[in-house]
C-alpha cells in the first residue's frame, strides 16, 4: 500500500513535465513560480522520509529510496527555498 501511495507521488510529480527540445533552453527556470512545485516535491519526500521511521517492515521500495536519497532532499529543499529569498 505505501509503495503504491509512493508510486502514485513520483507519477503525479512528472505528470504534466515539458521538454523544450534540443538546442533550446527554458530561461526562467529558476524563477520563484517555477521551483515552487519542485520545493512542494522536496517537502513530500521530507514526510516520507520522517514516514519512514514509524514502519516497522523496511522490506517497502521507497523506504530504500529514501535511505538512498539521505540528506539530499534536504539540502535540495533548502538550496530552492533560498533561492526565492
């Protein structure tokens, strides 16, 4: 069950994804309106991360995920949300 919740967060996070092509290039991807669904991905991670402290099972795939990601969500987390200040 938590890895199907867990495999529906990783669709529903690349869902409505664009790719500009080659040789082209977003300008503005690192404008404030733009990281804001990537900070909102970050802070997910962040519950299934502290999520993953309550299971007792650690057989579940994102809870390996998790571990193998670490610290990264965070610090990812922090280095989009200072770029907005």
């Amino acid at each position: 069950m938590l890895d199907l919740f867990f495999l529906i967060f990783c669709y529903l996070s690349v869902f409505d994804i664009k790719i500009k092509g080659t040789d082209k290039f977003f300008f503005d991807y690192m404008e404030l309106e733009n990281t804001n669904c990537i900070k909102g991905i970050f802070v997910w991670l962040i519950v299934f991360s502290h999520k993953k402290n309550y299971i007792k099972n650690p057989k579940y795939l994102y809870i390996q995920i998790i571990r193998y990601l670490g610290q990264n969500i965070v610090s990812m987390f922090f280095f989009y949300s200072s770029f907005g200040i």
